[in-house]
C-alpha cells in the first residue's frame, strides 16, 4: 500500500482541543426529550482533505430534524469562522433553548459563549473523549465525507465551498433519513416549529 500510495480513510488531527483558561459547561442533553426544532442546536469542527492540502469545516445542526443551519470553511483554526457561522443561524432561524458542542477552545472561547449567553441561551458540552454525546453531528460529518468530499477530491477551498453548497441543500431538501421516517431534514424541521416562530 506505501508503494503504491494507497491510504486508508481514518479520522485525521484531534481538532477539539480545550483550552486551559476557558470555562467548560456540562453536557445538558441526557436523557432530554428533543423532538422539535430550535430545541437544541449542535456544533462540530471536521477536517476535510482536498487534493492540495486540507480545511476545516464547522456546521450548526438542528438536532431533532438533522438539519444544517449554517456552515462555513476555513484553513485555520481559529474561533472567528465558529462565531461568523452562529450569527449567520441565528439571523436566519431564531435561537435554541440550548447549544451543544465538544470542548474546542473555538466553543468555548469568550467570543463564542458570550454569544449564547447575549441570546439566552443555554449552553451544552460534552463530556472528554466522548463523541457520541454529539452523535448527530458526528453521522453528517460521515455522510459529507463518504458522499461528496472524497469522491471529489477538491483542488482548492473555493471549489469545496461551492460543492458543499450543493451538497447541504441536497442533505437538507432531498436526502431521507431512516432515523426520520424517511423524512427529509426540511420537512421535519419546519413542521415541527412552534406556529409562531414558522411564522415570522
């Protein structure tokens, strides 16, 4: 396999790295009924390989319809591209009861929690090194990759971005989810909002 330079597909750099001086929250969602949309919110940083190089990518899920809120790419790793994506879901779909996400210092920097903590909102980690207390999250980052950006292999973050694009409105109007009884994340996210916010 070295030779021929055949490599196996694996999660790459550990990107939820806590940052020592940052305040860390505990994990809100156990054992919590989310059956509706704007409940609970999850962010996640995934690392995307390209054909030159790498970037990251973090997305906001509604976490009872799976659907993708808002996303943005990056080459570092710093928290400004986290806070550009929360304010862009915000903007467009209202604000949670409560945000969830790993310890990354991008989550948990002051420029992100003051955020949530502006907005009421109430704020969930998971516990170290246990990613499937962000499971919802963790399944996009498997279908993004196994669907579109490994079988693109995309030259430069430009062209990612706009695949990507075409990709989420895809996962968000077209793409049935077992787990939704075959709904797609649209469908379940917008029925599911209380009337007044669906009306706005």
């Amino acid at each position: 396999m070295r030779k021929m330079g055949i490599e196996a597909i694996y999660k790459k750099p550990r990107l939820s790295k806590p940052h020592p001086g940052h305040k860390i929250y505990p994990y809100l969602l156990r054992g919590l009924e989310i059956t509706r949309g704007n409940r609970v919110w999850a962010a996640d940083i995934t690392y995307l390989p390209m054909a030159r190089g790498f970037c990251y990518l973090v997305a906001i899920m509604d976490w009872a319809s799976r659907r993708v809120l808002a996303w943005r790419l990056s080459n570092t790793l710093d928290a400004s591209f986290c806070t550009e994506v929360l304010e862009e879901a915000i903007l467009k779909y209202g604000v949670p009861e409560i945000f969830n996400s790993d310890q990354g210092s991008q989550f948990t920097s002051d420029a992100f929690t003051g955020i949530l903590d502006a907005n009421g909102i109430k704020i969930s980690m998971d516990g170290r090194g246990r990613w499937m207390d962000n499971i919802m999250v963790e399944r996009l980052w498997k279908s993004v990759k196994y669907e579109d950006v490994y079988l693109k292999a995309y030259d430069s973050i430009p062209a990612a971005r706009e695949g990507l694009k075409t990709y989420f409105e895809f996962y968000n109007s077209r793409r049935r989810h077992q787990s939704l009884d075959r709904r797609t994340p649209d469908t379940v996210y917008w029925s599911t909002l209380p009337h007044k916010e669906v009306a706005v």
